[in-house]
C-alpha cells in the first residue's frame, strides 16, 4: 500500500513542462540541442531530468560522451509522456475551438520543393481569410514534416503523395507536370521534347537524398543510379534553387516541377525549357493533417487558399 501511494505521488508531481523536456532529449539526444528546442537553458533541462528520474526510481538516459542514449526501461514510459503531450494539446485546442477556430495559431510545414513557390501565394490568402489567426510556417524534408505532425509540432503538412501513415487525412491540391531545365543554347533546344532515356548522355543535376523530389526523378529512368552513371551530380542538402543557377553556369541539366519554372531574376534568354514526351512525369501535391485536429474550418482556409489549377511556372 505504501509503495502504491509513493508511485501516487511521483506520477502527482511531474508536469507538463517536464515530460517536455523528457521528450525533447529522447528526441535530440543531446541536452544542449534539446534546451533550445524547449527554449530553456541547458541546466534548467538537465534539473528537470534528474528530477524525473529521482521520481520514478530508474535511469532515463544514458549519459555519453558525445550524445544521450534512452535507455530500455525508459522507451514505454517516454511513449506514453508522449501521449500525454498530444492529448494535453488536444484538449487545449479542443477548449479554442469552441471559441473561435480562427482565432488560434495555425503551424503549417510544407517540403523544401513546394515551399518557396507556394507560400507566396498561399500566405497573403490565408491572412485575407484569415486575418486573426497567426500563422507559423515551416520548410523540411517529408520524414521530418511526418514526425512533427505526428507529434502535433504541426497542425498541417504539405507533401508530394503518395504518403503513407495511420489517423491521418490526406486532400489533392494540385497536380504539376515535370520539365527539363537546359542552357539556352544546348543542343536539345531543336526538340520539342525529351525522352526520359536522354537524360542518361548528359550531366544531370540531382538535389542529393531526403528530397522526395530526387526520387521521383530517379523513377524517371530506372537507369539512372548514382553508382552507374558518371555523369550524375548530386546536390547534397541543396534546393532547386542552387539547381536552377548551376545550369544558368552551363554545368548541366535539371529537372523542375512547372511551379519551380519561373526564371528568379534571370534573363528570359539564359535558359530552354523542353517538356519530357508522353507520359509526362507529374506529382500531385496534398494537404495532410491529424484526423484528430478540432480545427477544421483552418483546415478549410489553407486549401482555399491554394489555386485550384495549381501553380504556374
């Protein structure tokens, strides 16, 4: 019976703000990395972690040199602080909705090859809709986009499909057709358009790996490998920004999706676009969320706010 009220009691104290911290440092796994995320110092999160495991009588972390490692015994317990976090937000939320679903912040993440040429289109609408509602936006890679709203970091999330993953909604916004991106006076210029087999003679530019978009290119042409052709220049951490100004230095060819078309500052006459023969490769683009999210008139605004032909090039 003692030991029953004791665990009571441990269960009584920890906060929020606590199993906070405790999920943070089993995300980042460095205490350092993880008072940032939390906006705290560093010895502020490591008193708060000692506490909790003082509380609960076991080891959390491993202390290592250069990084923190869960231990086996703590995984369930983070899990379920995890849970607590999603339904304490939950209700919060909940609570706002009843107010007003426009009222509250809305945090949107959308990938590193729709973020740039979508925003600034899609952000002045959804303040004209939506004049009291803050919006936070932010650009990533799909896995990490997927892991925050899964952890309600995010309230909505903007990929290309197909995109798996439980108790999520997934709505179509645009369908967009890809193109080549050739130096104005590159030969291919005489075609009207490019089989995906060509792409294998030239120097191709390729954003490098974690871009959802490289491997719908590389499905272009299974051939395509960067182990078997010597000619593919992969952009490590790069955007089809820094794509886009290496054909402009005459380094190669890329491909861009049609919403990514527009010259950026460029002389008309600096580049050649040629479309790819039929079957034109394409992506459709979608608006996913948590199909727990209390805010659907949100939802709403954010998908009337993106054109329903798409985006020009």
């Amino acid at each position: 019976m003692h030991n029953g009220i004791q665990s009571n009691k441990c269960i009584n104290a920890m906060t929020l703000t606590e199993l906070r911290y405790l999920v943070a440092l089993a995300r980042e796994r460095h205490f350092g990395h993880a008072a940032q995320a939390c906006n705290v110092s560093q010895p502020t999160l490591s008193a708060a972690i000692k506490k909790l495991e003082e509380q609960l009588g076991m080891p959390l972390f491993e202390r290592r040199p250069r990084e923190v490692v869960v231990t086996p015994q703590a995984e369930p317990i983070i899990a379920q602080a995890q849970r607590v976090l999603e339904q304490a937000d939950l209700l919060s939320q909940m609570a706002m909705s009843q107010r007003d679903q426009l009222g509250s912040p809305l945090r949107v993440g959308a990938i590193f090859t729709v973020a740039p040429y979508l925003f600034p289109t899609m952000v002045p609408r959804v303040r004209k809709a939506a004049a009291e509602m803050p919006l936070f936006i932010e650009e990533n890679y799909t896995h990490v986009l997927r892991r925050k709203l899964e952890h309600g970091e995010l309230d909505a999330i903007i990929v290309a499909l197909p995109f798996s993953g439980g108790g999520l909604v997934r709505a179509r916004m645009y369908e967009e057709s890809f193109s080549v991106l050739l130096p104005a006076d590159h030969p291919w210029t005489k075609q009207k358009k490019i089989a995906p087999e060509q792409l294998l003679s030239e120097t191709l530019l390729l954003l490098g790996e974690g871009h959802c978009f490289r491997d719908q290119v590389l499905e272009l042409c299974p051939a395509i490998d960067s182990q078997h052709q010597r000619n593919l220049v992969q952009i490590e951490g790069g955007s089809l920004e820094t794509l886009r100004h290496m054909v402009a230095g005459g380094l190669g060819i890329t491909v861009l999706p049609n919403s990514a078309l527009h010259q950026h500052g460029y002389d008309k006459h600096t580049f050649a676009v040629r479309p790819f023969e039929e079957p034109v490769p394409s992506r459709t683009i979608a608006l996913v969320w948590r199909d727990s999210f209390p805010r659907p008139k949100a939802i709403e605004v954010l998908r009337q706010a993106v054109p329903k032909e798409g985006l020009s090039g």
